[in-house]
C-alpha cells in the first residue's frame, strides 16, 4: 500500500509531501488499518479549514481525500502525523 500525504497551508505557507510504501514493513496490516479509518472519515464534502492552518490531501493507494485543521478524525492526525514522520 502507498500512502501519499500532501501539507498545503500554515502561517509560512510552506507544502511538505512525504510517502511511505508499507509493503516491506512490519507493522504494513497496523498502517493499512489506519489507512482505511482515516478514508472512511473522509467521506463527505471538502471541509473548510481555518485561516493559517494546515490542509492536507491524502492519497491511499489512489483513493485521494482532503481534510483540514482543526477537524481532522482521530485516524486522519495519527496518518498524517506517521507519514511525516516516517516518509520520505
């Protein structure tokens, strides 16, 4: 699975993108799981963020949602903040 997360916005305005292909880890059925919560809590109309907040787009294995800040689920900060981090 590739999991893609794109960070637009901010009061600097700088974009950061970060990927992370969870076929040869370990932990890929724990990413996949959050992977599909965080789709699932996307559905819906484009939510509207905040001003100089974040905006993200997350793309999961093509299946692409866009949320913001502050109202992002549970599931979509943990896989936000997991490929940040861990991405390349």
């Amino acid at each position: 699975m590739l999991i893609q997360v794109r960070r637009t916005g901010g009061f600097a305005g700088i974009e950061r993108v970060a990927e992370v292909d969870t076929s040869a880890l370990p932990d890929a059925p724990v990413w996949h799981e959050l992977a599909e919560r965080a789709l699932a809590d996307g559905q819906g109309p484009r939510p509207t963020g905040v001003r100089d907040g974040f905006s993200y787009e997350i793309t999961v294995d093509g299946r692409t949602l866009h949320c913001s800040d502050p109202r992002l689920s549970e599931a979509q900060r943990a896989l936000i903040s997991h490929v940040l981090k861990e991405g390349a």
